[in-house]
C-alpha cells in the first residue's frame, strides 16, 4: 500500500489544533453574532468576515478572536485538548461562506434573511462553545464517509 492511496483517502489530518481556543473563538463569533442580532450594525458583520478571512487564510497572528483565545488559554493555564484540525478547517470554511453571505445581505438590504442566516451562525457558533459539538464538523465526516461509499475503489475485490 503506498503513502498517496492512504492519504487521499484518509479524513483524519496529521495537523493538530487546541479546542480550548476554538472553543473561545466560537464563543466570540456567537458574542459578536449576538451584537449584530441585536444591534443591527453592520459593523459587527464586517468584523465577523475579517476574522473568518485572516483564520481562513492561516493569517492567525492577525485574528483578533485567536489573538484573545491564545491570550485567555495561556492566562489561566488551560491545559492543550488536540484534535484534527481538518474537521475545523472545513467547519471555518462554512463559517466564512456564510459570513460572506450575511455581509452580502446586509448590504443589499435583505435584512430578514440576514437575520435567518445569523441565527444559522449563532447555533452552530453555541453549540461549539457550550457543548464542543460542531455541526461543521459532523458534516465533514459525513461527506468523507460518502466519498468512501461512492468511491470507485479498484483496490479492493
């Protein structure tokens, strides 16, 4: 078996994040996701699409949501819980897709979908913080293991 069918078959990356600041920076995306909700200042979407932008782009050290995720997990000591980053990556992808979204709705005008798409944003930013659930997450294995099912493996017969 060589090293390529292993890797491009494989969903779990050798790349390793901490939790504890995903966890963090999910909690401020849902505060700032909260803000705009009740604010209705497009403000808070623009910093929203910032920091998905800068996290998406491996540009963390411009973060302001890492930046203060680092500084609270190295503050009070909280020990390092690894994970694969793969899993997150995708579910950061979904959350600048639908950043992306909601800016373009806000600006346009369309407020009630904005509304619809921020509350999409806010569970999913909750459901990380509070109970280390990430639907973006879910949904990344489940299309690995699609792949895998629709795959036409000639390896195997």
């Amino acid at each position: 078996m060589s090293k390529n069918s292993i890797s491009a078959s494989c969903p779990i990356s050798t790349k390793k994040i901490d939790t504890n600041i995903v966890r963090i920076v999910s909690f401020q995306v849902a505060f700032f996701t909260v803000l705009l909700l009740l604010t209705k200042e497009q403000g808070f979407a623009f910093v929203l699409l910032f920091d998905f932008v800068v996290r998406s782009l491996r540009l963390s050290k411009m973060s302001p949501f890492y930046l203060i995720a680092q500084f609270v997990v190295k503050g009070w000591g909280i020990a390092p819980k690894l994970c694969d980053e793969s899993p997150k990556r995708f579910a950061l992808f979904l959350g600048l897709l639908i950043s992306i979204i909601l800016v373009m709705l806000i600006i346009s005008g369309l407020t009630k979908i904005a509304t619809v798409l921020a509350i999409v944003l806010l569970i999913c930013a909750l459901l990380e913080t509070l109970f280390d659930f990430c639907i973006g997450c879910k949904l990344y294995y489940l299309i690995q293991i699609s792949k895998g099912f629709f795959a036409d493996d000639r390896h195997f017969k």
